[in-house]
C-alpha cells in the first residue's frame, strides 16, 4: 500500500495532458497490487489465493515498466523512480515468495522465478 501511495503522490507532478494517460495507468496498477492480495486473501483455497497473487504480480510488472517509462520521459526524478523500483522489488519478492509457499503447500510445487537480478526482457523499441 505504501508504494499506491507514492505512486499518487509522484504523479500528482505530473504534466496537466497526463492526467487521464500514464498517470492514471500507474495508479490503477499500483492500487491493482494490493487490492489483488486483499480480494485473493478472502477466496476459501489457497488455489484462489495463488491466482490473485498471479495478478498482483503482473500489476505491479506493468507499474514498474510505467515508472520506466516516466522516468525517461523525465516526468520523475531519477532518485525518484530508483526509489520506486525498489520498493517494488521488494514486493515482488514477496508476492514470489507467497506464491511458491502456497504452491508448494497444495502439492504441485510449481515455483515462480523472482526478477530481483532484473532479467526482464528488453527491447530497443
């Protein structure tokens, strides 16, 4: 939640012609994060659970591109977004780390690879 928070408070900065395109695409990926956990926490089996976890993840993937991106567009300060970055993958840790002790809870010990050393894929485009 403290990250959905920095994120309002960063875009709040943000150019007036931002304010129904990437600011608003970061708000709802950052509000998207924990509003997953929550909404998966109250399903009965830890299968629903995981699947929430699963969108959470892939919320905040979107929202640290879309810092990415407002950083090069020099929306935020480079410490800024570093700072974010962070924070989000320190969350991304922890939602991999949940997903696979759940996964390996329920017997199908499948496993989710962490992007902590940033292997994300890049492109010149």
């Amino acid at each position: 939640m403290k990250l959905a928070n920095q994120t309002y408070r960063v875009t709040a900065n943000f150019p007036k012609h931002e304010l129904y395109g990437l600011s608003q695409q970061m708000r709802r990926a950052a509000v998207s994060v924990p509003s997953n956990i929550a909404e998966g926490k109250g399903h009965r089996s830890d299968k629903g659970f995981v699947n929430f976890l699963f969108h959470a993840r892939g919320s905040l993937l979107e929202l640290e591109t879309q810092v990415e991106i407002a950083r090069d567009l020099k929306y935020l300060p480079e410490e800024e977004s570093e700072h974010m970055l962070g924070r989000a993958k320190t969350v991304g840790r922890g939602l991999t780390g949940l997903i696979n002790a759940l996964s390996t809870q329920d017997g199908s010990r499948s496993t989710v690879e962490c992007f902590a050393d940033d292997r994300r894929p890049t492109t010149s485009d």
